[in-house]
C-alpha cells in the first residue's frame, strides 16, 4: 500500500477520528476541570461552615507575630475574628502520642470576655497520633456543654474525676490542651494582656507547676502534664545563678508498671548538669532515652530543661516584681 492509499483507507479515516476525539475530550476535561477545581478559599470555608453549622460568616485573620503562642501545653496556629459572631477562632495544635493534633475552637465573646465554647473542630492529625478516631462528637460536645469560666479540661488524665476511658487518652489531653490553651490566649488577646512563654513547657503542667527564687537561686516544683503512660511526675530541681542544676530529686515517680525500672540512671538524677547538657540527652533520640521507659526518661530531662531553660525568665521576672 502506498502512502497515498494509506491515507484513502478506511483504517487511515478511523485513526483520524479517533484522535480528534482525544484532542476534543482533552479541551472539554481541561475546560471542566476549571470549573471543577475546589481551590483553598473554597477549602477554608467549607471547613469554617463545618464549625458554623453552614452559616456564611467573614473570618479576618489576626496578626500574631509579636504575641506568644505557647499557652497550656498548646501552641495557638492561627486567629480569626468571626464578624458575624463578634467571636473568635482559634486554630491550635498539641501533640499526642505520635504527633501533632491540631483543632479549631470557636471561643465566644461577649465584649472582650469569654463566655463560652462553640463547636471544637478536629483540623487535622499527624500519621502516627493515637487512636484519634476512637474520640467520638460526644466528646467534642462536651467542651461547649461543660464549660465555666476558668474550668481547665483533663478528659484525657487517668488521674482526673473528668476522665473519659477512650483508648485514646494522649489524643484526648492534646485535644484537652488545645481547648484550654485556646481560651486563656484569646482571654489574653481581647483584654490586651501579655502571655508569658516558657520553653519546654508542653510537657509541663504550667496551672501546678511553682518555684521560689531566693536571690539567684530557684526552687522549682515541677509537675508534668497529664497522660495515659507514663503517670504524672513530680520533680524537685534547684537551679543557681551558674545555670546549673544544684538539686534534683523525683518526688512521685510516674512510670507505671516494670517501666520504673527501665529508666535510665542517668535520668533520675541531673545535678550539676547545663542547659546544654540536657539538650544533648534531649536531641539525642537514640541514646540515653531510648532504654524501654523512653517516655519517662524524656519527661525527667524535659523537666530539667524547662527548669534551666527559664531561669532568665523567672529571675528577671522576680526583679521586676512580677
């Protein structure tokens, strides 16, 4: 067949018409697909109709660059301000057994006074947080049916009366700290008031957490925040005007089970150590912590770390008079 058959014949005809039909379905697709495309702000406010009940509502985003976004073992994302409602959203994040989990809270207003929450929203989950499907909307409804002002929630403390059996308690305080930090920033916001950071305080619980400063010396007593395992621990640690660790004693010692004696020796007692020095343990993943009561370990040098890491804080606070 010659190249002039070839393009008289049949099979030549058939090709032909099934590329222009390609050509055509790929204009309609792309034309389509422009149509189709969900883009970000379509996104944002299908999510911000989620936590609205579908209303329409103009959320204006708040400039947080000068404020600090470390509050109750939570660290405040992003603010808006809901026009329509004159209250705020916050998106907060906290992390659970194996991740960030972050939420959205609607705090309502009245003025600059919090008179209660909304709807409690999960935003998003990191690969490896714990069992969060097991926390069912009854839970989340219970932030906006419970709360009074200056309640702190504990739903997922063994420890706590508030405790909710979940199989996911890590999950749960992290939700829990999201909510609570939420509410005492935007307390702090409206009013114009000043949140004091503290580093490595998301495993502390700062509501219980206490010291004294005698000149240049702190006494801390420090307790950690709320989980499934280990328990809560209570530390007593003294840091002098060397920044080092003078005393350090494990009052209640939170490793549940066999794990007490899985701790590293190193861990349980830290005196004479720097800030420095604990970071070391700390960044080092694989190393001291990792002895089979890894958690327990962590929560003894972040205890450390906090007492030493905010020694500048706290004295120069006590200078001030504050």
């Amino acid at each position: 067949m010659t190249v002039k058959q070839f393009f008289k014949s049949t099979a030549f005809k058939c090709i032909a018409v099934l590329l222009c039909v390609l050509l055509v379905s790929g204009i309609l697709l792309s034309i389509a697909w422009g149509f189709l495309e969900v883009t970000d702000e379509e996104r944002f406010n299908r999510k911000i109709g989620a936590v609205y009940g579908g209303e329409t509502v103009t959320a204006t985003e708040q400039d947080l660059s000068d404020k600090n976004t470390n509050v109750s073992g939570a660290t405040i994302q992003k603010l808006w301000y809901i026009e329509e409602k004159e209250d705020y959203l916050v998106q907060a994040a906290s992390r659970g057994y194996g991740g960030d989990i972050t939420c959205w809270i609607a705090v309502e207003m009245q003025g600059s006074t919090v008179t209660g929450i909304g709807k409690v929203l999960r935003y998003a989950v990191a690969d490896a947080a714990e069992l969060v499907g097991n926390i069912g909307s009854d839970v989340y409804d219970l932030f906006g049916e419970e709360y009074t002002d200056g309640k702190i929630f504990t739903y997922g403390d063994k420890t706590s009366d508030e405790y909710i059996g979940t199989g996911a308690s890590y999950s749960l305080t992290a939700i829990c700290n999201c909510v609570n930090g939420a509410v005492e920033f935007v307390k702090a916001y409206a009013s114009g008031a000043e949140i004091v950071s503290y580093e490595y305080s998301e495993l502390i619980d700062l509501k219980q957490t206490e010291w004294t400063v005698n000149g240049e010396e702190i006494e801390y007593k420090i307790i950690t925040s709320a989980s499934s395992d280990p328990d809560r621990f209570t530390f007593t640690i003294k840091v002098d005007g060397t920044k080092k660790i003078t005393a350090y004693n494990i009052d209640v010692n939170g490793s549940t089970g066999s794990y007490a004696s899985q701790m590293a020796q190193a861990a349980k007692d830290l005196t004479g150590k720097t800030l420095a020095d604990v970071q070391g343990y700390l960044n080092n993943a694989g190393g001291v912590l990792n002895t089979g009561a890894t958690k327990s370990n962590e929560r003894c040098y972040n205890a450390a770390a906090f007492a030493l890491a905010n020694y500048d804080t706290i004295i120069n606070a006590a200078k001030e008079g504050n």
